[in-house]
C-alpha cells in the first residue's frame, strides 16, 4: 500500500475494490456487493431491521480511536441493537461518508473492524451492501438485520410485576473510559491528543476498550428470549436511562439493588451496550444474566426503594453541545 494514496485520488469504484475483499460475507445472503441491492434469505418471513451512525465529534475522535476501533464500535453498537430483540445479526449495510483527502487506510481500517467484530461477536453475519460519499466530516451509518429463528421478538413492552430485572454484561466501565478520555487524554489546550490516548489505554485497557472498542455480549440476546424474557433493551444510553424505557412502555416500575449493580456510575454512564432483561419470577436465568432487580407496580425507577430522579444518560440533544462527545 502506498502511504499517500487518498479517497480522492484513488475514486469509488478503486475505493470499493479495496474495501470489498477485507469485508465479512453473510451467511444468509444470496447476493451480495455489487448490485444495486443485497439480498437475504429470511426463512421466517420475518426479520428485525436497525440502524445507527457515528459521526466525529459527538461520538468519536480520531485522536482517540484507531480506524479498526471505529469499524469494530460501529458494528457492534448495532449487533447488540439486534440482540436485544433476541434475533440473530445476519447482515449489515455500511455507508461512509469521510472527506476526500483521507488516506484510503483509513477505510480499509474501519472495513477490517467491521469484519473482526463481525466474526468475533456474530459468527455469520457480513456487510453485503453500503454507499460511500463525501464529507467535512467523518460518518459511519450502519443499518443491521436479524433473525428471529420463528420467535416472537422480545420487546420493551412485556414486563410484568413481579418479574426479575437481570443484566448480561458490564455496567460502568465504558462511561469509566470516556471520564479517562476527557480527563487525560488531552493536550494542553483541552484538544483529544493521539499519544496521550495510548499511554492511557496501556494504562486503563478494559475501560478504554469498553468505550472505543466494546463487546456486547451478541449471544446472550438469543439466549434470553429462549428463557423467556418478557422485555429486553440494549443498554446504549445509560442503565437508570434505559430502564426507564421499559418501564415506560411497559407501564410498570423498574426497582433496581445497588448493591447488586456495583459502581455509582453504572446508574448513569451509557455505551455498556449490555443486555438488559426481565423474566418471570422464579426463571433460571441463563448464565451470563445476574439479578440486579425486580419488575414492581408503579412506573418510573427506583434505587433501593427510592425514586431515582437524578439526571443521566446520553440524549444527544440535551448533552451535545459542540465540545462533549
């Protein structure tokens, strides 16, 4: 590869052709990338569908993130949306807008992130389609597709009083890594600084991955729709965030046990992507769930017994305003 070759030298159709053979094949796809669009087999006849997008500046700094640390976060922030559904990833589309002289590295970083995760976190699911464009600013859209394997989806809205709230995966640590960011990983001027990142993420491994790099337990959404989880979410936003919104939709309270859940900041702190589940009472739950609380009339959170009525978790209306990401 030659060091100096840029997007807007090389074009799309080059861009493309480097890109596509570093990119993960889906085991459903019929077609792949090349036509106009992919398509897949959906056996059921049913199929779950999401999309989100990182953009630099509200959710990532190059400074911090290496390009397969982007691919990787963009790929599983959306397998995990797929999760919580209790489906299985089977497919993403891509689309990349980034400015014309980036180095095509930079695709071919994000392209071998996608694919790592992809075969790391969901076994079978591949990138069959996208789009690549022009920006001022790096963009990252990926839109995910999952199967049901013919069982009702699991929704926000099943909770029953009396169930058992349980979580699969960690809880704080992300938001612990995005504290270490802003706190150390910046020059003198306050700006994200490259080197300054290393030093920290050979000093805070876990919570520095947990941020730039997580790893959604994937599985584990199948595996609580198999117990017969009565509503699930992916914990992207903050847990008490989060909890809320089952309990909204659910029209119930969510009672949550600090001393099951651990650290302060795990009440707050968003980009766990955990799997936050409820089960009727008395269900065992599978392995990698622990208890962290219970389903109870009412509506809103509560923290051992209390009304949580702190502010907290990730709006990016409310918390973006030009200089936290």
């Amino acid at each position: 590869m030659i060091a100096s070759e840029r997007l807007g030298q090389l074009g799309e159709s080059a861009t493309l052709a480097r890109i596509f053979p570093r990119l993960p094949a889906a085991a459903a796809q019929l077609i792949g990338p090349g036509d106009d669009a992919a398509v897949l087999v959906a056996a059921d006849g049913r199929y779950v569908v999401t999309t989100d997008m990182m953009i630099h500046g509200p959710d990532f700094r190059l400074a911090w993130s290496s390009a397969h640390d982007l691919g990787w976060k963009a790929a599983a922030t959306n397998l995990s949306d797929v999760a919580a559904m209790g489906a299985t990833p089977t497919a993403l589309v891509v689309a990349i807008a980034a400015p014309a002289d980036s180095p095509i590295s930079l695709l071919e970083g994000i392209a071998d992130g996608l694919r790592d995760a992809c075969v790391a976190l969901a076994p079978g699911c591949g990138v069959v389609g996208g789009d690549l464009s022009v920006s001022s600013v790096l963009t990252i859209a990926v839109t995910a597709f999952g199967d049901l394997g013919g069982r009702a989806p699991v929704l926000r809205s099943g909770a029953q009083v009396g169930d058992t709230v349980a979580v699969s995966g960690a809880l704080g640590q992300a938001a612990l890594g995005l504290q270490l960011l802003f706190e150390s990983a910046i020059d003198d001027a306050g700006e994200p600084d490259a080197a300054c990142a290393a030093a920290l993420r050979a000093e805070h491994p876990a919570a520095i991955a947990a941020q730039l790099a997580p790893t959604p337990p994937i599985a584990d959404g199948v595996a609580a729709a198999l117990a017969g989880a009565t509503a699930m979410i992916d914990l992207s936003d903050g847990l008490v965030l989060d909890a809320r919104r089952i309990a909204l939709a659910s029209s119930v309270a969510i009672a949550l046990d600090s001393a099951a859940i651990g650290s302060r900041a795990a009440f707050t702190g968003g980009e766990d992507h955990s799997l936050l589940a409820t089960f009727p009472a008395g269900t065992m739950l599978p392995a990698r769930f622990r208890a962290i609380g219970a389903v109870v009339a009412g509506d809103g959170v509560l923290v051992d017994g209390t009304p949580y009525e702190e502010r907290g978790g990730w709006d990016p209306y409310r918390e973006w305003d030009g200089a936290v990401g």
